[in-house]
C-alpha cells in the first residue's frame, strides 16, 4: 500500500510569513504525529493527532498547531515564521486500533522548511 | 523527564568490519525502544524494536538487547556493507503500546568504505 505522503516537499519562505504543510497518512491509519528535525535540537516531537483530536503535545510555542481532518489527513501550521523554524517537518502514522496493541510509526519523506 | 544519550558520531568503518553504535536511556515505567535509520533524503525507517527487558530486536543483520539494568540498547551489526551507511536514531517510547510520541537520540552518522 502507498506510505505516508507529504507535500510539499520543499519550501521557501521569508520571516513573518505563514506555512502550512501537509500530511497524508498511509490508508487506515488513523493516529498521525508530527516532529521537526534540525541539526542543532536534533528530532524533536510536535504533536500526535488521533480521530481528529490532539492527544499529546511537545514543547513547542503556539505558533505551531495543527488539525486533523475526517479522512485522518492532517495539518501544521506555522505562523510568524522565525529563522530558527527552518527545518525538516516529518509526519509519521500508526494504525492504532486498541490502547493494548503496538503499532509501528511509518515516516514519510519530510517537508525541508527554509525560512529565509 | 524521558531522554536518549546515542554514541556521537560520525562512524567511519571499512566494509565487513563490525560495528556498535551505543545508546542508553532514562525514562519512566517501561519504554519501548527502537533503532530508526535515516537515509539521505528520506524519512525515518524502523529498523528494529523491543517491547520489553531482554527482548532482542534484529532485522537486516543488525540487532540490539534491551537491557533494562544497564539501560541500554546497543545497536550491532557483525559485518557492514557500503548500503549501510546512514544516520542512525535510537528512540524511545514510553508506553509499551509503541505508539506515543517517541523521543529520539542525536543520530550516528555512519560510512562505510570498500
């Protein structure tokens, strides 16, 4: 089956401005996660969404937010778009089905961020 | 709160030597642990998992032990091949269910030379 999709895959912007990625979970999968990668901070964890509602939250500002939609694709938002959020923005998503199984994270391929 | 320490890198090793990559952790209750790798210009990849102490995980000639009295979770692979060379990420989850959010080390940057 097609793994996880994100689009775009690069983009440029300039400070202040807004972005807005997005993600396309692998079909079935309904709980989807973000995490930023840079090579200062290292892989750092966003936000995990299931059925369309926030379950966890890491430690980033509000400018950060994101959605999830009916058909378990999501969402990130930047705004006021700092230097420092330049970045490579992964999306990963899991099949959970029950609080008693494992199911593995499937990556997709990252949105590189630069913010200019 | 819940970390990983990795072995810094970068790795540089000749083709069909061994390798370990060192990982510890600290973390609450009783985490999952993985091996991801990173290939350029790609995503992450599970490379490997184990749910609970002594449990060991291998895939693809690598393997690591979860040790829970050292903490630890050491990535080796007895003979290395160039297609191996790649950023390797230990993380953690901190619910055996697998699918909270991981915490992840620094990465290992490995190369493999013929």
């Amino acid at each position: 089956k097609a793994g996880v999709t994100q689009t775009p895959r690069y983009l440029i912007k300039t400070r202040g401005q807004q972005v807005t990625l997005s993600c396309s979970p692998i079909s079935g999968h309904r709980s989807v996660s973000w995490y930023q990668q840079t090579p200062g901070q290292g892989l750092q964890f966003l936000f995990e969404y299931f059925s369309e509602t926030q379950r966890n939250k890491g430690n980033f500002p509000g400018r950060f937010s994101g959605r999830q939609f009916s058909n378990s694709r999501s969402e990130m938002n930047v705004s006021t778009l700092e230097l420092g959020d330049s970045a490579l923005y992964l999306c990963a998503s899991s099949g959970r089905l029950s609080t008693s199984s494992y199911n593995e994270q499937f990556f997709g391929p990252g949105t590189r961020l630069t913010v200019l | 709160g819940n970390s990983v320490t990795q072995m810094e890198g970068p790795v540089t090793l000749s083709e069909e030597a061994f390798l370990t990559i060192n990982c510890t952790y600290t973390a609450t209750g009783y985490p999952s642990l993985f091996w991801y790798v990173q290939y350029p210009g790609e995503g992450l990849q599970l490379l490997l998992k184990a749910t609970k102490a002594d449990d060991k995980g291998s895939n693809k000639g690598f393997e690591a032990t979860y040790r829970k009295e050292t903490t630890s979770f050491h990535l080796e692979k007895g003979s290395v091949q160039v297609s191996d060379s790649a950023v390797y990420f230990c993380a953690l989850s901190a619910s055996n269910f697998g699918n909270e959010k991981l915490t992840f080390g620094t990465g290992t940057r490995l190369t493999i030379i013929p």
